[in-house]
C-alpha cells in the first residue's frame, strides 16, 4: 500500500483561501474519496499515479439507475440512446458549492457506471483500430481519448454550439439521414443538458448569496452565480469565467469516463489573462490562484503548454508561466510506493 507525499516546498506562498482548499482536496485524496487515477495502484508503473479517471469524488452508488432511459426504456447502441443517457446523469447529478470555492464544479459518476457498452458487429474494427493505436504507442482505444479544441466554447458559448448541432440536425432529416440525425439529437441532448448544469449552479449560488449575511461571502456567492448565468450559454467574458468554463467543460468531458488531453491551456487563457492585466481587475497572484484551484480538481497534468506555434516558432507565452507557478502553488496527489 503507497503513501501519499505531501511534502514540497513551493516557491509561491499559498493564500489562506487556497491553503484551505488544498487541505480539504488533501483529505480527500487520503481517505480515497478523490479518484486520482486509473492505473496508480498497479504494480509495474513504481505506484506512480496517472490515467484518465482523476476527477470524480466517490459519494455512493448513482442513485436514480433504475430511471436511466437505456434500462428503463431499453437499450440501443445508438448516439441518440447514449446521449439520453449522458443528459440524464448530468441532471441528476447534485451541485455544490464548497467552502472557500470560486471555481466550482465536481462530478460523482461516469457513464461507463451506468450505461452498458455493447459493441456488437463493431466489435472486429475496434479490436483492429486499437491493435494500430496500441502499435503507434497511443495506448489503445476507450470511449473516450480525445483532445477536444476547448477554444471553439470558449469564444462561441453553449448556446452557439447548440445553435450548430440543430442547423445540422435539420440538414440531415431534410436528407432522411437517421443515422446522423439519431446523433445530432443525441449531441443536442448532451449540450442542453450541459447548459442546465451550469444554470443549477449559477441558482445555488443566488440561493447561498441570499441566506447568509456575512458580506464576503455573500460577494464570492453572487461572483460564481454572475459567472455561471452567463456562460452557461454564452462565452466567458473575463480570465476567471474563462478558467470556470474550462473547468465545467472537463468534467462534462470527464464525465463519459475517459479522456487523455485538453490542449495548451496558456493559448487558451492568455487573451483573457492580458486583458485582466491591462485593465486592472486581474493581478498575476489571482490568475495563478485561479488555475491552481482548478488543478486541485482535475490535476494539472492533463493540459500542455508552450511548444511552438502554427509557424513553428515559440509558442510560449506569460500564461505558460502562471500555468506552471499554479501547479507549483498547489503540487499534485502523487502515491509513492
């Protein structure tokens, strides 16, 4: 049985707001409550934790499975079935906002916990697409394992999307295409449902600003809910709705069960993060507190940064900077054998 290792000595001093947050993930992470991994307990990797299941916090069983449409109404090894499936468990999964939060957002289950995956006469074509992915050291194929361009929600919003995936719906039952309609209603099903969780927390929030009378609290409540409200359907407006919105969109991406990657999250963020700088309403500390809360959620080694850019030069940015100083603030839950 590993350890956990929580000394290290970070250049940066933790604020009392982060340090109570690091604690709180810490015990988490201690009492196996916080899903760190999917392969960190085998034998043969020197009891390094990593893998694509490092986000949900264990609460129990779902709760509502006998409701699930493909058990209730049947299975169907369909985009449209997976996808009222996806809606459901967002739906009925619980939002909650955590002492001393800012970014919000946790998920309790992943759909491969509550939906079977019959694979049927697909069965030979994913066995051969996972020998070559396995060949080119990919590691294989899952029902997740992708690296979604977070930028397209990040300067188009929900509602966008949303607006794309019924003017293709459309298109294709015009073209009495039910297989790609099937999917379309399915994807349209996934966002809708995306758009509903982020709503519950921006009306939590309004819940919680309204029964306390403490003032610093009541402003962090009205600052989530004022965030969540817009970008719920819209794209974020600042450094920290852009850093909440990312946050939102793992889980949701998290929530299918598996995924390898995010992107650059410095060409992500950098816009938002000079804008902040120039006008006054961000300082460096705070963008570096933001990101850090974030990584205590989803663990920070799951997005990249720096490389090179489209023309091949350096892409390394301010915000690679910051990105690397908040994994530095907050460290990450590594099991030492």
């Amino acid at each position: 049985m590993g350890t956990v290792k929580l000394d290290f000595k970070p250049k940066f001093e933790q604020s009392a707001r982060i340090a109570a947050l690091n604690e709180r993930n810490r015990a988490l992470a201690l009492a196996g409550k916080r899903r760190l991994g999917g392969w960190g307990d085998s034998a043969d990797n020197d009891g390094i934790t990593f893998g694509d299941h490092a986000c949900w916090i264990d609460i129990g069983k779902f709760p509502d499975l006998d409701e699930l449409p493909s058990r209730k109404d049947g299975y169907v090894m369909s985009g449209e079935s997976w996808g009222k499936d996806y809606a459901f468990l967002l739906d009925h999964t619980p939002a909650n906002i955590f002492p001393h939060e800012r970014i919000v957002g946790e998920i309790y289950w992943e759909m491969h916990m509550l939906r079977r995956y019959d694979w049927n006469d697909t069965g030979d074509e994913a066995r051969r697409r996972q020998r070559i992915s396995e060949e080119l050291g990919a590691g294989g194929i899952s029902s997740g394992h992708t690296c979604p361009d977070l930028m397209i929600g990040l300067t188009q919003g929900y509602n966008r999307v949303l607006e794309r995936v019924r003017e293709s719906l459309a298109l294709y039952e015009k073209l009495d295409n039910p297989r790609k309609a099937g999917y379309l209603r399915g994807l349209e099903a996934v966002c809708m449902s995306c758009i509903r969780f982020i709503q519950r927390y921006a009306a939590l929030a309004d819940k919680m600003a309204m029964e306390t009378e403490d003032a610093p609290e009541q402003a962090r409540f009205m600052q989530i809910a004022r965030c969540c409200r817009h970008i719920a359907t819209e794209p974020p407006r600042d450094y920290y709705e852009a850093v909440q919105w990312i946050q939102f969109a793992v889980l949701f991406d998290r929530t299918v069960g598996h995924g390898n990657g995010y992107g650059s999250i410095d060409q992500y963020l950098i816009s938002f993060y000079k804008e902040g700088i120039a006008d006054g309403t961000l300082t460096r500390a705070l963008a570096r507190e933001y990101v850090a809360e974030m990584y205590m959620k989803l663990r920070g080694h799951f997005f990249c940064m720096g490389g090179r850019d489209e023309n091949g030069g350096d892409a390394t940015n301010e915000m690679s900077w910051v990105a690397l100083e908040a994994y530095d603030l907050v460290g990450d839950y590594t099991i030492w054998a």
